[in-house]
C-alpha cells in the first residue's frame, strides 16, 4: 500500500484529504495524516479505513524522521517557514514532496540534488499562489502559441470572501483564512508593478486607496488592492517584455477604503507590544492612537482625526465592529497593535457554523494580434459548502492532492523544485479541477489596456 503522508491538518486540509481518502482504495493509498493535536488529524480522516492519524511535533527531529521515512510522498501543510527540515528529510530519504507555499530561497537550494534524485519538489499548488498560475500559464502558453501574437497587458486578482447568502455584515467581509495574514497584508515594502511601460509604486499607507474596480462576469463589481510585488511574475511567466503587469487581491466594494482608516490610526502594526494591552477594553486600545483631550468622547476625536462623518457608511463600519466598546477586554498580554486588531475582528468575522466562503480570480490578458489589440477576461467563482469544506480549503487542498497522486503515478515526473507552470503540469490538474467544479469563464472583451476610470485614489 502506497503511503501518502500529510503534515499538518489546519482548516487548508479538509478538502485534501477528504479527496485522497476518496481515491484510497482504486489507488491502493493510505493517508496518514500528521497533527500535533492528534484530536485534529482524527476529525479530518473522519473514521475512514484507509486513514491513520498520528501526533507528530514537526520539531522532533527523530519522530519526523522515521514518519517520512516510511510514507510514499510528503504534502506539507505547516506554514511555510517549516517546510525546510521536511524537505531536507525528503532528500535524505528520497521521497517527492507537495506544499501550497511560495518556494523560499532555501528551497530553491535544494534543486540540484532533488533533480540528482529524480525527485520531484511541487511547490505553490494551491490557490494564490498555484490556481492562478496554471490558469494563467494555459492562456498565455496559447496566446504564444501564435507566433503573430504578442501579449501586453496581464492583470490577475484573487480574494477570498464572504458568499452572498452569508454577507451579514458592513464590511461585507470574514475570515476564510489565517487572519494574521489578512490584518498584516501589504506590509514589508512598497507594492510594485508596471503599467503601459511605466513602473509604479504604492507605499503601504496609501494601498487602500488605490484600488481597480473589477466587473466579474455573473457575481458583481468588486474592488482590488495591489499585491506587494508584481514584477517578479514577469520572469516567471516568461513575460519580460510586457508593458503592463498587476496582481491585486479582490474585496467587495467599499472595504479597502473603511481598512485604510486602521491603517491611518497605527492599528495594523506588529512592530511593538503595547503596555498593559491584558487589561484594555476596546475603547482603550482605540483611545491609544488618539491625542489626548479629555473633553471630548474617544468617538468625536476619531471622526475628527479622520475626518469621518457621523452618517459617513465607514464610521458605521467602524462602530459596528466594536471598537468603543468599553466593557469588551482585549486579555493579550504583551500584544502588539495587529495582535489586538485580530482579536477584536475575530468577534465579528469569524465564519458560523453554517456559513459559506466564496473563493473570486480574474485574470486579464491584452495581446495585439496582426495589428489587433485583443482581450480576454477570464474568471472563476467558487462557493463553500459550510465552515469545514470551504471554498478556500476547496481551492487551496484540491491541487495539492491532484498534483500529489498524479506525481505518484508517474504522469507528473520532472524532477526538480518547482512550480506548477508547464503543460505537463497545469493541463491534467486543470481538467480535473474542472470536474470538480473549478471552472473558469473565458470571454473576449474590447482592448482597454490600462484604463484609469477603473482606479480609485
């Protein structure tokens, strides 16, 4: 029996292991699933025969050893400052591994003996990064197909959001994923890109204000943000000499705008711990930002610093989440400004138990064609079915699991660290993807190159 070994059983895995369970006894599998809470691997495999549950501490270098030893291949679920001692042991003892994460630097250095081992590395398999990559890749792989044809513009977005039918807040908006990720996003530098040949910068206080306004074939307008940095896709998808190149993270309309008003007041900040925060109450932590002025409510000074006003939608926002509560306690001890900000969002975006996430990627492509300009705009929609089978774990665990068995089949075999980007690769996972219900649209739409009446700010 082939053994596939998953390491970590977080809320990203629901939806692998449910698939390779599925497949378990026509492709001969068993999947251990590894969990420093034994409790959480056992809830994911569910009692299924063909699944075994272990406590692995991923920093106990003996068990972690003897468990990839033993197994087939690695998926490695931890977050992406673990997956290094996983792959050193996948080396030492010749084993294929799978993660969702951005290759490191120090992944990258592992590719020559994973190629001398015949092994193969697939690394950003999941959504954003791995979805978006073979989605794009197919279309550009056939836009380059045509030797008269050359690409000009590619834009791509992601966001993970809230379905309609669970949208039950201001900000239209919960936590479909880690939310430390969502409250530090667009922090560690300027935000990069190149628009019709020019390149652009947004420091980090003015992203949420220079946002694309996206019309999604069949769910809505949106907004989008730039993501930190967009340049380096052009080496990737062999696209050195585009005139324009932007990815973004997609939002309902209006949340980037009400998420700037943190990021005006120092909220978002992780760099330093706050004094006393185990014993301030909402309104304390919102009244430290604040001059002091003890003539006027914590309320006024904030409409005022910001220049809110009182039936402005953002100060709704803003009250709606809390903020002036002054019986709510933070209870963090030593936390810093986005420490507090987290737990003070997670009392009102945390998905319920029968809510459902929605997974929106668009991507742009303008090419000129014979002395045409052309371009196709093509989107995907996908909605959860509840908290556990997330849209999110959907589009995230499914291509890790595809690319897991089809690299234990041998249908995927050139070996190296690398990334989802060939035929070989992004064609069979697509097509499976398809009858799963990833599907994206494809439609011609007239050339806008870059359009400034879709900017904000």
């Amino acid at each position: 029996m082939r053994k596939v070994l998953i390491i970590g059983a977080g809320r990203s895995s629901a939806s692998l292991i449910k698939y390779l369970l599925d497949k378990s006894t026509e492709e001969n599998l068993q999947v251990i699933v590894a969990d420093v809470t034994i409790e959480t691997a056992q809830s994911k495999i569910n009692g299924h025969k063909n699944g075994k549950a272990i406590a692995l501490d991923v920093f106990d270098a003996d068990a972690r050893n003897t468990a990839i030893q033993n197994a087939t291949i690695v998926v490695s679920m931890l977050p992406a400052r673990f997956h290094l001692e996983v792959a050193k042991d996948c080396v030492i003892y010749k084993k294929s591994m799978v993660t969702a994460s951005y290759i490191s630097a120090e992944m990258k250095t592992l590719d020559a003996e994973v190629k001398k081992q015949g092994l193969v590395f697939m690394n950003e398999i999941g959504l954003d990064p791995g979805i978006d990559h073979m989605s794009a890749m197919q279309v550009i792989d056939k836009i380059h197909e045509d030797k008269d044809a050359e690409l000009l513009l590619f834009e791509s977005f992601t966001g993970g959001l809230v379905a309609p039918e669970s949208d039950t807040n201001l900000w239209n908006y919960k936590f479909t994923w880690n939310p430390r990720n969502v409250v530090l996003a667009g922090q560690g530098g300027a935000a990069k890109f190149i628009q019709e040949g020019t390149y652009k910068y947004i420091p980090y206080h003015k992203l949420f204000r220079r946002t694309e306004i996206l019309h999604v074939n069949g769910s809505g307008k949106f907004e989008a943000y730039a993501n930190r940095d967009s340049l380096k896709y052009r080496e990737i998808y062999g696209l050195q000499d585009i005139l324009t190149l932007y990815r973004g993270t997609i939002r309902k309309i209006g949340f980037s705008r009400a998420w700037n008003m943190f990021v005006q007041l120092g909220m978002t900040d992780d760099s330093y711990v706050m004094e006393g925060s185990e014993h301030m109450s909402f309104r304390d932590f919102t009244n430290s930002f604040l001059a002091y002025n003890p003539h006027d409510s914590v309320e006024l000074k904030l409409r005022s610093y910001l220049k809110i006003d009182q039936d402005d939608v953002v100060w709704e926002k803003l009250v709606e989440l809390g903020i002036f509560n002054p019986n709510k306690k933070v209870e963090l001890k030593d936390a810093t400004p986005a420490q507090i900000l987290q737990k003070i969002l997670m009392d009102s975006w945390t998905l319920e138990a029968e809510d459902k996430d929605m997974i929106v990627m668009q991507h742009k492509f303008g090419y000129e064609y014979k002395g045409e300009k052309r371009q196709i705009e093509s989107s995907m929609v996908v909605i959860g079915e509840d908290q556990t089978y997330t849209a999110m774990a959907k589009t995230v665990g499914l291509p890790v699991a595809i690319a897991t068995l089809k690299i234990l089949n041998g249908e995927i075999k050139t070996p190296g660290v690398q990334l989802p980007i060939t035929k070989e690769v992004y064609e069979p996972i697509l097509k499976e993807l398809e009858e799963n219900g990833i599907v994206f649209k494809e439609v011609k739409v007239p050339y806008l190159g870059y359009n400034p009446e879709n900017v904000n700010g």
